[in-house]
C-alpha cells in the first residue's frame, strides 16, 4: 500500500520548494567569488586565473543548471503522487462505506425478503447494487443461497407436517387394532368361528401393513385355536374309548369275582382296584379335555356308596377312614361328579400326608346342604399352596393353559365344583395338616321317597327280597367312629324298610333295562314277601331257601358256573 | 350316547366292602347256619347291618350270600368280623339230626316222579 511512503514524498515536495531560490543565490556568490579572485590576483598570473575562475564557475553554473532542473523534475512527481493518492483514498472511502451498507442493510433486507417469499433477484432489485464486482458477485451469491435454503426449509417444514399426520393417524389406527379391533378378532375366533368370518365381521385397518399383520395374526390365532380345539376333541373321543373299555373291565371283574373261588380273589381285587385308579385317571384327563364322565348314574346314590366309590379309585385308599352316618343320598346326575371330586382331594390329601398317616373324611348333613371334611395331618400347606389351591378348586380359571404339570387333579375339582355348584373350600385342619371343605348343594340331595327311590335301587344293587339301600341305616366302616346321636333315627327307619308293596302287582321297569328283567325280578321277589314282612311269622319256606341256596352255591362254586343265572343276568 | 345297563351297577368295589381284605379264616363253611345277636346299630357297614337283618333266624352262609349278592369269600370276611365283635353266632347243622329229619331219598324220587307225570 502507498500508506507508508507518504510522509518520505511530504518531506521531498518540501525540499524541492526550496531550491529555486538557492540556486541563482549559488551562482551569484561563485561569480562574485571568480571575479573577486581575478581582482586580487597578481599581475603575472591574471589572465591564468581569470581563465580558471571563468572556467570553474561554468562548471558550477552547469552543475547548479542541472541540479535545478532534476529538482523540479521531481517536485511535479511528487503533486502528480499526492494527487493519485487523494484518488485512491476517496475510492477507499467510497468502498468502505458499500461495504458497511452491505453488511448492515442490504443483507438483512435481502435475507427478509427472502425469508418472506421473495426470489432472490426480486430481493436484490430493491437494494442499490455494490459499485464492486465481488461485492456484487457476493450479494449475489449470497442470496441465491439464501433462497435456496430457505426453500428447502419450506419443503422440510411441509414434509414434515405430513409425516406427522401420517404418523397420528397410524398411531390412532394401531390403537383401534390392539384396543378394539384384535380383542374382538380373539373373541369371535374363541367363540368358534373361522378366520374369514372374523375378517369379514371386524373393522380392520386402513394402513395395508397393519391390515396384513392382522390378518396373519388372526390367521395364525384360529389355526391354533382349530388346532387346540381339534386336540382336545380327539383326546376326548379316544380317552372315551378307554372309559369304556375301563367301565366294561370293571364290570367283568365284578363277575369274575362273584364266579370265581378264593384262590384268585384276591388278585381280582388288585385288578380291581389298579381298574378302578385307571378309571380316575382317564376321568381326569377326561374332563380336562371337555370330556365325559366315564358313568352316569340313574339312580340316587346313598353317602356311603358315593364315599366308598370316591375312595375306592384312589391307591391309598386303606389309609382314609370314614366316619359317616348320614342316610342322605346324591342324586344320580350329579353322583359320578361328586364321586370323582372327593376322590381327587382324597387322593391329594393322601398324596400330601406322610404314608402312614391316616386321611379322615366326615360326613354332616347341614341345612344348607351336606358338608364333607377331608382332614390329613400331613404338612401344613404355605399360604401361597393355599391360595394356589383355592384359585385351582375356584373353578376361575379353567384354561388349559393354567395347568401345571402332572397337578391336574385340583383343576378337574374345580370344573366340577362350577359345573355342580360345589363349593370347596381350604382351611388349616386341626389334625396339623390341611383341611377341605365341601359343601353339596341341597338340591343334588335326593328326596326321600322311599317306596319310590327303593324300587330301582334293590333292582340294581342287591337281591330282591333285601330292602333297598336307600331305606338302610346309617353305615359306618368298621374303625370308624359311630356318632351317637344318629342311633335312635336308624332304629326307626328299620321296620319302615318297603317290602316290595310299591310295585302294586305290575311290573316297574328302571331305565335302562328290558322290561323282561323286570317280570322277571317281579316274580322273584313275589314269593319272599311273606317272609320278610312276617317277622314274628315262621320262617321263609323251603322253596325260597333252597332257591338261594342253590344260587349262593353257583356263585361259588365258580368252576360249573358258566350257565347264566337269574341274578348272575341282572348283575351288570 | 346311549349308556350302558352296567351304570345301574354299584359304584362301591368288593375291595373297599372287605377293606383290601381277600383271605378269610375258616370259621365258617357254606352251610354254617348264622344268627345274629344283636339289632343293627347305627353307624355300622351297610353289609353288616343287612346280614344282621337277615340272620334273625338262622341262615345259611351260602344263602347270605346270594342275598347280599356278594361273592361267598367276602361274605366270609364280612361275617368273620361281626363274629368277632360277638354280633353273630355260627351254628354247624348237625348232620345225623337234619338227615334223620328229612324224607327218605326214594320217597322224594318218587315225590318227583310223581310230579313230572302231572
């Protein structure tokens, strides 16, 4: 820059100022010098030094000519400097201020206008253009860029707004499915229709990739929920084939028994009970499976058959003691129920307690129905074993999918005690062990009428001039306690015991049998009724005894037994 | 489903009757003659109490048991423990006094006869 070098140019304009005037001064003073030499020099060397005065002062004069014009040469250097520099320092000037202008007003107005809308040579036009090219270029450049990013702002901001509302809509859409429209879905999909009747009967989706997720999941859930229901259908039918075939052993070995000697008793009884816990077993699974029962009764059970029946499917079974008297009998819809809930808390009960503990089972006939204690002294159970147990016997939750392991035998008494009305209920027992209470409804309690209940029931159970069952006192297993106070009632029910009178002189079919059967047993017992209403009378007459006699002695001589007898047709 | 006749059948088994029990001693034989001793209290087995009902004359062993319908062992077992508990009496028929008191054989063959002529 020419900044520095002005101060040395200031100091040399001044000094060529001042040599005009010097230089004719210089020249007078040498003339005046030369002639004052030639003045006073001696005569002889005058002319020598005139010569040489003259000679010196041209020198001097052509020197000084010269020197003076160098000078002035200079010195109009210098003003024509000075004036370039005042130029330049004005262009500078002028620069400056345009460039502070661009800064301060016209890129803020610029980048404003441009904000608002404008484009940028619109923006531009309404500020005074920079005399500098780059100063332009830059304006230029700078609000092209300007524009250009606020463009894209623009269409940032919008695409966004977009993808917002897309996303809320999604949002709300994924909200309906899983709050209204896939709960809907499972309910009709568990209510047994197909996936298509779902899909069509549901509002589905807008959004294609939720429409197809749900569709796959509605698809997947009714091919499981087809192959649960296909799984339980087909271990229902098979599990009743060997119901079946379980009730038919049971019987045969009812008849083997009666035919067969003593030698083999015994095994038939093991057979008999290893049948019987097969029978408990396959009803487990049975009823878990939305099964069947393996028997249905038609005939009011009394307490101790349906006691003795429960405990005799379990395999500890000599370990439960049973102290009943009540006379009340179950009736025949819901006996096999209660048959096989006892047995399944018997058999926990048992299964729970040490070996040689004994399971107790009491019996009372309650107002509100016929209450059934099951008390072990095994281990106390934990709160969380109880409150597991209560949940299980509640019947609340009957999935499958709440079972757990091989415990199965508490959610089959739950199914139960919801299908039947029982209650069951857990209780610390005051044997040290854990107690349940059941509680049979009043109405699965069978009326007490003798002459009609009797007649069916000695037809099934027992020969036909023994009164029937449900007539019979109170029965209690030999250990049991014989509670007191039910010792007058019995005694009165024993002469009350029908004596076949209820027939009427015609023939009375119980369902499920030929009515041939019952002439037949009709007339059996025709002959016996004189001997037992005449208690005081003589004794029954030769032809009923030997009649008995004769078949007490098929039944066991079991060898020759092979002829069919009439009560060996009756048994089963 | 149609069910079966067998589910008018008992639901209890002879094993819970007898208690597991399968041997009896040999106290009695299918004649034995049993009376009861006692009146039916409540609170014991059905069994006893229908043997106890049915032995107020004397009966025979075998004929209890085609009463009760239940197979001559059990019966045994059952009448073994009323014996015990002094509920019942056995009385083995003497043989001379019931033959000495019957017909002779030849009367009745031809009793018999007699009757199928008819």
């Amino acid at each position: 820059m020419s900044v520095p070098t002005r101060p040395r140019q200031r100091r040399s304009a001044k000094g060529g100022r001042s040599s005009p005037v010097a230089f004719p001064v210089i020249l007078l003073v040498t003339a005046a010098g030369a002639a004052a030499a030639g003045v006073f020099a001696p005569e002889d060397s005058r002319t020598w030094v005139l010569a040489t005065a003259v000679v010196a002062w041209c020198c001097v004069a052509v020197v000084v000519g010269t020197a003076s014009y160098l000078v002035r040469r200079a010195h109009r250097q210098a003003v024509a400097q000075g004036s370039e520099l005042e130029m330049s320092e004005s262009v500078w000037r002028q620069q400056v201020s345009e460039r502070s202008h661009l800064v301060n007003t016209t890129m803020p107005g610029v980048a404003e206008r441009v904000k608002n809308g404008a484009e940028a040579e619109e923006a531009l036009s309404r500020f005074p253009v920079p005399s500098d090219p780059h100063l332009r270029q830059l304006s230029q450049v700078f609000a092209t860029a300007l524009a250009e990013s606020v463009r894209r702002a623009t269409t940032a901001e919008s695409d966004r707004q977009h993808l917002r509302s897309e996303l809320d809509r999604g949002k709300a859409e994924l909200e309906r499915l899983a709050e209204e429209t896939l709960p809907a879905a499972v309910e009709l999909l568990r209510e047994g229709s197909s996936a298509d009747t779902a899909l069509a009967k549901v509002d589905w989706p807008q959004s294609t990739l939720l429409r197809e997720l749900a569709e796959w999941v509605v698809r997947e859930l009714a091919y499981s929920e087809r192959r649960s229901a296909a799984a339980q259908a087909a271990s229902a039918k098979a599990l009743s084939r060997v119901q079946a075939k379980t009730v038919s052993m049971l019987a045969d070995l009812r008849e083997m028994q009666d035919r067969h000697g003593e030698e083999v008793f015994g095994d038939l009884l093991r057979l008999d009970h290893s049948t019987s816990q097969l029978g408990l077993m396959t009803d487990r699974l049975a009823l878990l499976m939305g099964g069947r029962s393996s028997r249905v009764w038609n005939k009011p059970i009394v307490m101790e058959s349906i006691l003795r029946g429960a405990v005799g499917r379990i395999a500890a079974y000599r370990r439960v003691r049973l102290h009943s008297s009540s006379k009340a009998a179950i009736n025949g819809f819901a006996a096999e129920g209660v048959m096989h809930l006892l047995a399944e808390l018997m058999d926990n009960a048992a299964n729970f307690s040490p070996p040689i503990d004994e399971v107790h089972v009491y019996v009372e006939e309650r107002s509100a129905g016929i209450v059934v204690t099951i008390e072990d002294s095994g281990l106390k159970m934990s709160d969380a074993a109880m409150r597991r147990a209560e949940e299980s016997v509640s019947g609340k939750v009957i999935d499958l999918a709440a079972l757990q392991g091989t415990r199965l035998g508490l959610g089959v008494v739950g199914r139960l005690a919801v299908k039947y009305g029982i209650s069951v209920n857990y209780r610390p027992s005051s044997r040290g062990g854990t107690g349940v209470v059941v509680l049979l409804p009043p109405q699965m309690v069978a009326q007490q009428r003798e002459p009609i209940v009797s007649e069916p029931l000695r037809g099934g159970t027992s020969a036909p001039n023994v009164p029937a069952p449900a007539a019979e006192p109170p029965v209690v297993r030999p250990q049991s306690v014989v509670p007191t106070e039910g010792g007058p009632a019995a005694r009165t029910d024993i002469p009350s015991k029908p004596a076949g009178a209820a027939t009427g002189g015609l023939p009375l079919r119980t369902p499920g049998r030929t009515m041939a059967e019952a002439e037949r047993e009709r007339r059996k017992q025709a002959p016996q009724t004189p001997a037992e209403r005449g208690e005081p009378g003589p004794a029954r007459d030769a032809g009923s005894r030997f009649g008995a006699f004769h078949r007490g002695r098929r039944s066991a001589g079991g060898a020759q037994g092979g002829e069919d007898t009439g009560h060996a047709s009756t048994d089963d | 489903m149609i069910r079966k006749p067998v589910d008018v059948g008992d639901p209890d088994r002879l094993y819970m009757v007898t208690d597991g029990r399968s041997e009896a001693d040999d106290t009695f034989d299918l004649v034995t003659l049993i009376v009861s001793e006692c009146e039916p209290t409540a609170g014991m087995q059905s069994e006893h109490v229908r043997i106890l009902e049915l032995c107020r004359h004397p009966t025979a062993l075998v004929e209890i048991a085609a009463e009760l319908k239940l197979p001559i062992t059990v019966v045994r077992i059952l009448l073994g423990d009323l014996h015990d508990m002094g509920k019942v009496s056995a009385r083995h028929p003497r043989a001379a006094e019931s033959v000495a008191g019957l017909p002779e054989t030849t009367l009745l063959q031809e009793v018999l006869d007699g009757l199928r002529h008819l």
